[in-house]
C-alpha cells in the first residue's frame, strides 16, 4: 500500500512540484491550500505523514499542528514542517507544538524523500520499506509475495492489501468501519459484513499447519493482527 502524504501549502507551484515528485516517488498525495483545509482532508482520511507549510492562510501551521496533536485520532500522524530560511523561531515552536521534524525552503526533493522516510520508519516500521516482517509472516510488498513459516502464501488482492494494513499495525485493533475505509476507500459502498468475510479468506491462507492463528477477533470491536 502507498504511503499517503498530505501536502499542506498554499503555494501553488510548490505545491503542485510536491505533488507531481512525491507520486513519481510511490507515495499517493493529497494537496491542502490551506490549514483550514488541511483539517478537513485529515478528518476525511488520516494521512500517513503532513507536509506542512507554517505560513497558511486562514489557520496556520501551527495551529494545524497544536489541533492534530490535542486530539487522540491524530495525536501520532507525523508532521514535517516546511519554513522558510530565517524562521528560526517558528521552527523551535513548531517542534515544541509536536512537529516531528522540519525542513527549510528551498530544499532539494531528495532530501525531502528521506525526510518522510525517516520519519514513517520511525513511526510506523511498516510502511516505508518495500519488505515487512510481523512474527513468522514475511511480506515482499515489490514482489507481491506473502511468506510464512518459509512456505508461500496465496492471497487475492483484497486479502493483500488487507494484511498490508494489519502488517503496518501489528497489534492493533480495528473495527470493520476502520477497515473498511483503508483497504476498500471511503468513496467506495461496501457492506460491514464483506469485511468480514475476506478476514474469513485472509485467516484460512495464512493457516499454515504448525502454526497459531496470527488474526484475532475482538468481539464487538474488530480485528488485530498479533504483533509477537
Ligand atoms: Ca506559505
């Protein structure tokens, strides 16, 4: 699954080079204008890490930045701001505020990638790397090929993408809503119960003989995936 970044920058120009760099990178973009649409596009679909501008029209950086930080849904999306040179105190508040990291404009695109790369290895281990591995389940995500034990797993492309989540999770409950929304989209009508049943798909071709069930359910809540 792409990494998805949401750009937040009112610049038009940079923010469409962002766009059109980071996509040609392998990460899925979203572009915010402002912060007051940048709060908007987060409540929608949590992105996976913010580019944000600190200078914004309407709601500025850092208060997109203390908002994301205060609630409990998006306490943790890692945030790097873009500053311009000079804005050395905005940089300290911004990182006293939770920003993860910054960046000064002008930058170079390849120094932005490790950026965001560093910053999703070190949140979320899963999700930058091309190769995963949760307990005695291996995912080579170029290769499209699911191992465990050391022994092929055959999945169809909804039970991949679904175990591609639950691989950048490990441990962590999700309810079928929650699921529904990563793996089919929000724009797309599925019923609860569809997640049900390729959960049902997904557990029966990781059943491999000799080994623990890697899925569990959590009555009225969801789905995990067991991180040992
Ligand atoms: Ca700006």
């Amino acid at each position: 699954m792409q990494p998805h970044v949401l750009v937040v920058e009112d610049e038009d120009a940079l923010a469409e080079l962002l766009q059109y760099n980071l996509k040609k990178e392998g990460f899925r973009v979203t572009v915010a204008a402002d912060g007051e649409e940048a709060m908007i596009l987060v409540e929608e679909r949590q992105p996976d890490v913010i580019l944000l501008d600190w200078m914004l029209p309407k709601v500025s950086g850092i208060e997109v930045c203390r908002r994301l930080r205060s609630v409990q849904d998006t306490r943790n999306i890692p945030i790097i701001m873009l500053t311009a040179r000079g804005e050395e105190a905005d940089r300290i508040r911004g990182l006293d505020t939770g920003a993860d990291d910054y960046i000064i404009k002008p930058f170079l695109m390849k120094e932005l990638f490790a950026r965001v790369r560093a910053v999703l290895r070190r949140i979320r281990p899963g999700l930058a790397d091309d190769t995963v591995l949760v307990g005695d389940i291996s995912m080579d995500r170029v290769a499209h090929r699911v191992q465990r034990n050391g022994k092929d797993v055959h999945l169809g492309p909804t039970e991949f993408r679904l175990l591609d989540y639950f691989m950048q999770h490990p441990g962590r409950v999700f309810s079928r809503e929650q699921l529904l929304d990563a793996v089919w989209g929000s724009d797309v009508y599925v019923e609860a119960r569809t997640v049900d049943v390729h959960v049902g798909r997904l557990r029966k071709a990781l059943n491999v003989p000799g080994t623990a069930d890697p899925i569990r359910t959590v009555r009225s809540a969801g789905y995990a995936l067991n991180a040992e």
